[in-house]
C-alpha cells in the first residue's frame, strides 16, 4: 500500500452520483458518489476489458460498464453480474478537515 494522494476536494467531485477520474500513483482511479452519499475510490478500468468504468451507471453500491453490462461492488470490488469475473481493486479514501480527498492506492484487486 502507498502513502495517501490528495486527488481533489469534495467541491470538485459530483454532488449527487456521479464518478470522475483521478491519476493516482500513475494508475486511473474511479472516485465515485453513490446514491447514499458514500464516496469509494477503485480501479477505472473494467476487469473485463479495456475501457473506464467512470462512464458507467452508479446504482446504490454498484457500478454497471456501459460496455458489456457487468456490475462490480464499489466497496469490495467484486463483480456481481457477469461477464466480469475478476475483481477490480478499491481503494482507501479519505476526507480531511478541509475537504480534501486522498485516495491510498492498494497493490491488487479484491479477492486476488
Ligand atoms: S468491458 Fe466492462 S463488461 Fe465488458
């Protein structure tokens, strides 16, 4: 695991769900809000194949790639509608004092 990254502040993600992505330690990292509020931070690209999970649909705790369909858990990053089969990585986010967001950078996907 990394040292925590500042991406951005709070002010510049979306206010309601929604995903931007942020360079973090050289590797394209998803932060999302879900429907609840809850920020997550996981890899942006689908472990299916080679396109941003960012451009996906946000639904409660989950992501859908708008390719294929698959749905991946953006707290444990495990895919729970097929054809993915392989876990994304998540990982830490954090939010300081003054808003600002920093994501530590987990080696490997869930479960790998
Ligand atoms: S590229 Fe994401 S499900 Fe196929």
């Amino acid at each position: 695991m990394s040292a925590p990254v500042r991406v951005c502040t709070v002010d510049e993600l979306p206010t309601s769900v929604g995903a931007v992505v942020a360079l973090v330690d050289g590797r394209k990292v998803t932060i999302a809000r879900d429907s609840q509020g809850r920020l997550h931070a996981f890899d942006d690209t689908c472990s299916h194949a080679n396109v941003s999970l960012a451009e996906g649909e946000i639904e409660n705790g989950f992501i859908e790639c708008w390719l294929h369909g698959s749905q991946f858990d953006m707290t444990t990053g495990r895919p729970v509608q097929l054809p993915a089969t392989q876990p994304i990585a998540v990982h830490d986010l954090t939010v300081d004092d003054d808003g600002g967001v920093y994501v530590t950078v987990n080696g490997s996907a869930a479960g790998a």
